[in-house]
C-alpha cells in the first residue's frame, strides 16, 4: 500500500568499536553522529543494549543515553531496547523517569524480552531471568503503573517516575511481541535489519489485533534496516565488508572488533551470497544515492510501516556520517 503520509526516519546506534578504536573515541563518534542526525531531521536516537561483545560499547545503555541527551538539543534519545528480562522494572522506571525529568520530551523507552548476549552472561546479569522472560507483558504493566500518577498510596513506589512522560514501544523479533504490542495498545519495532523472516507476519498480527489505549489511539510501527551509502556503489561494497565480516562472526559466534574495510573481492561476494547471511541481510541495503533510495522506497511500500530505524556498520567515522547524510536526502525525496 502506497504511503500518503509522511515516513519518519530515525538511527539505530550500537556504539560499535572498530579495530584499533579506544571506547573513549567510540563515545565520541556517538555523540557526532546524534549531532549530525538531529541536524539532518532524523527523529530518534536510539542505543542497543548488548553485553559481554567486544564490539559494542552500548551496554550500560541509560548511562549512554543520558550522555548523548546532554550533548544534543531535540532529537528524541531511546533505547531500542533495554532487555527487561535483565533488569527490574522498578529500577528501568527509576531510570527512565529521571531521564524524562531531565530531558523533558525527548526519552523514548524500547523494551524488548531478547538477553541481548549469551545465555552464560544472561544468566551472570539475572539468574532468574527466564522467569522474567515469561512475565514480560506483566513487568511492562508494573513499568507503566510506576509511571502512573495514579497509585501513590502503593508501598513501592518510583517517584521519580510519577508523571513523566516517556513513551513505551515494544521490540520484537519474532511474532511474540507483537501480540504484546497490539493487546497493549503500543507501539512497535521490528527488528528486520538482523532478523527479518517473521516481519509481515508480526505486522500482520499487530495491525489486526490492535487495541486502542490511553497511550495510542492508532497503530504505530517501527522497522529496522541496515544502510551502508555512498558516493559510488563501489565504496559502498568496499565500506561494507566490515558489516559483512562483523556478521559472520555473528553466525559462527567468532565475534570480533569491527575490522577496517578491504576491496570487495570474490571470496567476500560469496561469503556473502551464503543463504544463512543472505536471511539475515535480506534487509541491508548497500550502494550509492539511487540504489538506496530504490530499495528503501520498496522497503516502505511493502511494508507499510509508519517509519523506518537505520543501523550502519561503518568503519570511517567520516563515511559513516556520509552514509546517514545520503539516507537523509533519500528520505527526504521519498516523502515530497
């Protein structure tokens, strides 16, 4: 279905370390590419969390989030997502209501159910998280009441919380959440640009089971790419074999440093034309102006989502901030 609306874009950011790249760099290319975003009309920024990966910084992900607010004027700063299952809803309140105090108006909260590690860290995060995972619909409402203004002759409270608004959205990979997402009346992200097999049928379910809420009168989702744009389609291939290279060792659980790009060659072109990589990078458009913009806008019109997250594997800082640059212009045409 053709979009008569405008498509919002936002940026996905994991705080990627490359080889030979200090964190305390890394933090900084952070808060320049936020800069930058909020500069080229991206709407959110958001931080992953992930743990126990060298090639993430994103871990003590509010911590991040407060950091990057503080150094930007009006973009929205989220988290997309924190992992619920590693944290207690009481303290995710406590956090996010003093982020919603401090940056009024610009604190997105992403929740998903996913450990966002292995299962050995999991379990060093929370030993009961497997329990957590199972109540994630119930501690999205313990969250939601911590917020509520409602309940402040309740024992526990999260006063820091009570009042602020910070919206929730739902994260998923699966279907599962988006029965979450829809019978709560939430928004809702799909993680397509690393998981895309169950995208239209967890669209699917989340526009047809959609309940309205006092949050959300309407349907309102969110999808993930990945984007690696340049000047020429031949730098792009070149930039995106460190993407390509920071994958396998996703597959084959050989993680790594993000590695610094190499020319495109045939052993790469067949590493990536591998099945399992080819599912995973269904969604992970890399080229120049014209091949970004003529998938994007295939993206939205099959998907009918109302926006679209971007995450860039780059290696260059410089060329990282070119690829979310050239997205920016892309989206601006597709929404004239």
């Amino acid at each position: 279905m053709p979009h008569t609306k405008q498509i919002d874009y936002s940026v996905l950011e994991l705080a990627v370390v490359g080889q030979d790249i200090p964190h305390t760099q890394v933090f900084e290319n952070t808060v320049e590419l936020a800069r930058k975003a909020e500069d080229l009309g991206y709407k959110r920024f958001w931080l992953a969390e992930h743990h126990n990966m060298v090639s993430i910084a994103s871990s003590a992900t509010t911590v991040l989030m407060s950091h990057v607010a503080s150094k930007t004027n009006h973009i929205r700063i989220g988290s997309g997502g924190i992992m619920l299952p590693n944290h207690s809803p009481l303290i995710v309140a406590e956090q996010f209501g003093t982020l919603g105090s401090l940056y009024p108006g610009r604190i997105d909260m992403g929740l998903g159910r996913a450990p966002g590690t292995d299962q050995v860290t999991a379990h060093a995060i929370r030993s009961d998280r497997m329990n957590s995972v199972f109540k994630f619909p119930h501690e999205i409402d313990e969250i939601q009441k911590y917020f509520s203004n409602k309940l402040n002759s309740t024992k526990v409270r999260a006063t820091v919380a009570e009042g602020v608004e910070v919206p929730i959205y739902v994260l998923g990979s699966s279907t599962d959440s988006a029965h979450v997402a829809a019978e709560k009346g939430l928004p809702y992200v799909f993680a397509s640009h690393f998981a895309p097999a169950q995208l239209f049928d967890a669209m699917e379910i989340y526009y047809r089971k959609f309940q309205p809420s006092e949050f959300l009168q309407e349907p309102y989702s969110i999808a993930g790419i990945n984007v690696t744009a340049a000047d020429t389609i031949e730098e792009a291939e070149r930039l995106s074999t460190s993407s390509l290279k920071m994958m396998v060792g996703v597959l084959t659980g050989n993680l790594d440093y993000l590695q610094k790009p190499v020319e495109m060659n045939d052993e790469l072109r067949e590493l990536r034309d591998n099945p399992s990589l080819q599912r995973m990078l269904k969604y992970a458009f890399v080229g120049d102006h014209e091949t970004v913009k003529t998938r994007t806008a295939h993206f939205l019109k099959q998907t009918g989502v109302d926006e679209v997250i971007v995450a860039s594997h780059i290696y260059d800082q410089e060329a990282r901030i070119r690829s979310f640059e050239i997205f920016s212009e892309i989206m601006k045409e597709i929404n004239n």
